[in-house]
C-alpha cells in the first residue's frame, strides 16, 4: 500500500514491476527462488552504481536494475549484441542504436532490418511502465540537403520515427513517449576521426526512472 500512494497514479502495471524490483532487489523471485545478480557486465564501465545514489529511492534502482537485466536477456536471446547497446545510469536504461543500423547516412527513414528490430523490442516496452525517452544525435559534420537544414532537424526527425514507428505500428501508448533531438551537442567520444564520428552518430531509447514520469 505504500507502494501505490508513492505514485501520482495507481498503476496496476507499474506496482507490478515495482514489487519485482524489490523481490528482485531482495535477492528473492516468485516461489521463493533466490536470485544470484551477475553484475560482471557493469564491471570495468563509467555507468553509476544507482545503490550509492542518494537521491534515487531505493525501489526505483532496484527497478531499473531488474529492467536492465531483463533487456540483456532480451538482447542476448535474440543475438541483437551487434545492434543493440545497453547502458545503466542513473536517469535509466538506454537502448542504443548506432544510426547506421536503423537509417542511412543523412535520412531519417527506417531501414527495413531496424523495423525488424523494433518489432522485437516493441514486444519488451509493451510490458514496461517506464516513461521512455527516445534521442537523436550526430555527429560535427554540417548537413544542409532539401530536407534537413541541420543536424538539429535529423536528430529530431530520426527521434520522431522511431516513435512514430513504436506507436502507429504496434500501438504502443503515445502518451508514454517524448523525442528528443541534441545534433552533434551530447557526442559520447571526441569527433576526431571517422569511427568516433560513427559512435556518436546513434539514436537512444530510454527507459527513464518511473519518477521521472510522476
């Protein structure tokens, strides 16, 4: 009970998840199963250790990790480890697409192997109370064609397919999504040469702590 009057909303969904997290979190699954975390993926990363986050409350990083771990089952199942990156921060989870994997150089229309890749992981958001952010970024190069004057626009436009995909496709609840567009300003490496130019061009999903969508 306490768990439903942290939340603007008593979200059946949401309380669910929640409650996981902290079985979860407790070390302990449905039917009393303990649970060993394997966290030798997170070893040797910059990604914050949401446990010595203050702020953070304690269900909802025990959320974000149950989340976290449930995506690379995902991932890992579906052998999408060439495709899809995944990151723990303290925000939430990012799913990360290099835009070579969902668009061509300089467009904003999805590849036919991306639209089978949402299609996988729209399967996953279905599930997820989580509000979800999903950013568009390039890399320092200009690009001014008939149809984007900037980078701004692309990254926006790119954010917005794959929304748009997300929702008019699988039907997804719009009302759980935001686009974001950063152009070449939130570059993850130096753009100084081509393959750091190909890593900052991506576009990420977030699944951002449930507090963020209170």
């Amino acid at each position: 009970f306490v768990l439903l009057f942290s939340f603007s909303e008593i979200d059946a969904q949401r309380f669910r998840t929640v409650l996981m997290a902290f079985q979860a979190s407790m070390g302990v699954l449905d039917g009393g199963v303990q649970v060993i975390h394997d966290d030798a993926a997170l070893q040797g990363r910059d990604d914050l250790d949401l446990g010595d986050i203050d702020f953070i409350r304690p269900e909802l990083a025990a959320q974000l990790r149950f989340l976290y771990s449930d995506l690379q089952s995902f991932v890992q199942e579906r052998d999408l480890q060439q495709s899809v990156q995944l990151e723990l921060t303290e925000r939430g989870v990012v799913v990360r697409f290099a835009d070579r994997i969902l668009f061509d150089l300089g467009k904003a229309d999805l590849k036919p192997e991306a639209i089978a890749i949402l299609d996988q992981l729209a399967e996953v958001l279905r599930e997820v109370p989580n509000p979800v952010r999903v950013e568009g970024h390039t890399d320092d190069l200009p690009i001014n064609n008939e149809r984007f004057a900037s980078n701004w626009e692309l990254s926006t436009a790119r954010a917005t397919t794959v929304i748009k995909q997300l929702v008019e496709e699988y039907g997804l609840d719009p009302r759980q999504f935001s686009a974001a567009g950063y152009g070449e300003y939130r570059p993850l490496v130096p753009n100084d040469s081509m393959e750091n130019r190909a890593l900052n061009r991506r576009v990420d999903i977030v699944l951002l702590r449930l507090d963020l969508g209170e």
